[in-house]
C-alpha cells in the first residue's frame, strides 16, 4: 500500500504542474502594478465608490508600472450598468511597454445627455490582443451636484479681431448639470484692461438643459492701442454663490493702423496646416481613432480657426478637442484633435471624409482623410481566433495529462493487485 500512495502523490504531483504551467500564459494583477484611475479628476478605488459628477464625457486616467516586455498592448474603459444599448466604452491604440517603466493612457467616455443617476462599474481591461486579458472593476456613484453650471461655448462676432471705436457682439450657452432648476442666472463678458463689460440675465435653465444668452454689446474705446485683450466669460448661478469662468483672447486693431503694413501695401498672413497620419484603422463600434491636426500662425497678428468635418454621420460619429475654434497668436503652433469612431452598423471598408480649416470664413485648406473600417465581428474573430487556438491546445494538453494519469494509475492498481495475489497467506497452504 505505501508504493500505491507514493505513486497517487507523485501523479497528484505531476498533474498540479503541468496544469497551473498550461494556465500561465497571458496578463495577470502580477504583470501591473501601482495601477491607479481617475474620472472626472476624481480618483476611484477598487473597493470604495467614489461620486463623479455628471457631463457630457468622463475623462478616464490610467496610470501604472508594468511589470513585464510587451509589445501589443492595449487599454480599454467600459462603464457597466447603463440600461440602453449603447456601449459606453473606449479603447487606447496599441502601445509598447517595458518592464520597470510607468505608462498611462488617456481615455474619454462620451455620456448620454442625461444619463441615470446611479451606482455604475467602471471596468479596465488591460488587453494583449490575443484573448487573455486582465481587468479591474472600479464601483463609481454618477450623480449630479444639485448646482452645477457650466459654459459650453462663446461666439465672438467678430471672432478674432476688431478695430477700435468698433462693437464686439458675443453669445454665451451654458448648461445646467445640476439637480436643480436655475434661477436667475447671470452671464457677463468682460474686457478688464478696456473697462469694458456687458451683462445678461437667464430667467430660468432648467435641469439637464442648454440655453444662449442674448447678443452682449461692447464698443471698443476709440482710443484703444493695438494688442491682444483678454475677455473674460462669467456665469453666477445658485444666487450669486457658484462662479464659472473661462478667459479668451482677442485682438483689436488702434486707429492708428500699426496692424497693417507700414509701406501701404498688403501682405497676407501665412497658416501652415499639417496632418500626421491622414490613414487610420478603426473597428466598428469599438474605440476609435484620432488625427492631429497642427495649425501655425506665421502672421504678424492673432488668427481664429474652426475645423469642420464633413462626411462622416453616415457611418460613424466625431468631435473636435479641446474645441472645433482655435486663437493662435502671432508665431504661435497650436493643435486640434479629430476624434472618429465607426458606429456599430459601419460595414467594413474605406470611408473618405474632409477636415476643413477655415479663418474669417475663408478656407485656407480642405484635408482628404480616410478610415479603415473592420466590421466588428470580424474583428472580433480575427483577435478570438488565436485565443481560441491557445484554449484549444491548453484544454487538449490538460486532456492528455489525465489521461495518462487516468492509464497510470490504472496500470498501478493493477501491478500492486498482482503483487497482492503472489504472495500466499502463512498456513493458507491448500492440499489436493
């Protein structure tokens, strides 16, 4: 009986290896360390939820040591719970990293208008794109503050420049995140170093809803030199306690024409415009793909650009960060992100679309773009195929691994049995 329970321990033994060898491969916690998240500024725990605040995205920050060389990885964020059915979700672009580095990857998760206030997971998938994969479940409390007024856009006309002893019109939308309905709001423009303001009072903005303000009129004092001005933007909300602020610049050109060319003649203000990848693959209703695009100002004045994009609602959806307007200042390079996602129903192929640049609503340069497009489930059997080929071949290597035990142990009972049968009992001795 001892060499049956050395052989069953030792076969125990064998077995324990070759099965935690055959599950070893692909991410684990062990493979990342110091992870730490934040959404909406706002730092979340694994174990603890923490209340965001409710906008239109939800800025998601992941930041981390990797433990390990790969040369593959991706990072993706999908909020879990929201009852409709679309995926809030976001995925980074394919990265490298080494073993002993920190690394963090930006994501944004566009939020319906006036999602469920609620207990929600946030859910990150660290991802080597052949299946296997890590995540981490962080519980978070989306709700809104009862006050919370934020300004969402402001139209200059003119919307770069204008000469003294001239009007500035501008138009203030807001939007009321907020739990509460707000009363009396007050939105006020502002030139401090012209002593120039102009004020407008919003009844009412109810919750969850945008309003613009009437057009706000300031004349540029006649006197006023040449320069680049700072206008201020303020909206005072909850009676006078809460305070939203954003600060522009804007150029005004003096009487004394010092804008212009003191020889007489015109010249015209140079823009480079450039694209660095105009080519991008993305996955149907999976992420998406940015394009940067950099504006420099070579002229003797600040400019305002607008980018517009045309040619993609059919097939997928767009925005432009940090906004689709943009004041460079004279010698001054600045940069605009196009984001692109193709929608869920987005068929595979390739899909053209145009980036416009525009100043003073000339258009300095249209900009060809073009999408890859890969079906979702295609793409979605393309990673799964290798992942279910290492599946296969784990599962069929712990098959043969029983087996043999099962034989073993089999052909063990068998060989102690044997043993047991030829050697006789004392005085069992038969006699015919």
């Amino acid at each position: 009986m001892k060499k049956w329970k050395n052989f069953t321990v030792f076969m125990f033994f064998l077995v324990s290896v070759l099965v935690s060898t055959g599950f070893a491969s692909g991410l684990s916690q062990a493979d990342f360390s110091n992870v730490k998240l934040e959404a909406n500024d706002v730092e979340l725990d694994e174990n603890i939820p923490r209340s965001v605040r409710v906008t239109d995205e939800m800025e998601v920050l992941i930041v981390f040591d990797s433990n390990v060389n790969l040369s593959d990885l991706q990072v993706e964020a999908v909020l879990r719970g929201y009852d409709h059915d679309d995926v809030i979700e976001d995925i980074s672009d394919v990265f490298e990293v080494k073993a002993g580095n920190r690394y963090d990857a930006k994501l944004v998760l566009n939020l319906p208008q006036r999602v469920e206030q609620g207990r929600y997971d946030l859910k990150i998938r660290f991802d080597d794109r052949v299946g296997v994969t890590y995540a981490i479940n962080y519980p978070l409390d989306i709700g809104a503050d009862r006050h919370a007024v934020a300004i969402k856009d402001v139209i200059f006309d003119p919307d770069e420049k204008q000469k003294a002893n001239r009007a500035i019109l501008t138009k203030v939308r807001i939007k009321n995140y907020g739990e509460k309905d707000e009363d009396g709001v007050k939105v006020k423009v502002s030139v401090p170093e012209l002593g120039l303001s102009a004020s407008d009072y919003i009844d009412e903005i109810e919750s969850g809803d945008s309003v613009t303000s009437s057009e706000l009129y300031m004349r540029i004092p006649k006197e006023a030199e040449t320069g680049n001005y700072e206008v201020v933007v303020s909206v005072e909300y909850d009676d006078g306690d809460e305070v939203e602020k954003e600060r522009f610049t804007y150029r005004v050109i003096g009487e004394d024409g010092s804008a212009g060319s003191s020889s007489g003649t015109s010249t015209t203000p140079r823009t480079v415009i450039t694209v660095s990848q105009e080519t991008q693959q993305a996955t149907a209703g999976v992420g998406g793909v940015v394009y940067p695009i950099t504006i420099t100002n070579e002229g003797s004045e600040a400019r305002t650009y607008s980018v517009e994009i045309e040619g993609v609602d059919d097939w997928g959806t767009t925005r432009v960060t940090p906004s689709n307007l943009v004041i460079v200042d004279e010698g001054e390079t600045k940069s605009l992100y196009v984001y692109v996602s193709a929608k869920d129903s987005a068929s595979a192929g390739d899909y053209m679309f145009s980036a416009t640049v525009k100043s003073d609503d000339t258009v300095l340069k249209q900009i060809p773009l073009k999408t890859s497009v890969s079906a979702a489930a295609q793409s979605s059997s393309r990673l799964l195929s290798r992942a279910t080929l290492k599946k296969a071949l784990e599962v069929g290597l712990i098959t043969f691994v029983v087996l043999l035990v099962i034989l073993g142990l089999i052909i063990g009972f068998n060989k102690l049995r044997g043993e047991e049968v030829e050697e006789p009992e004392e005085g069992s001795e038969k006699y015919y």
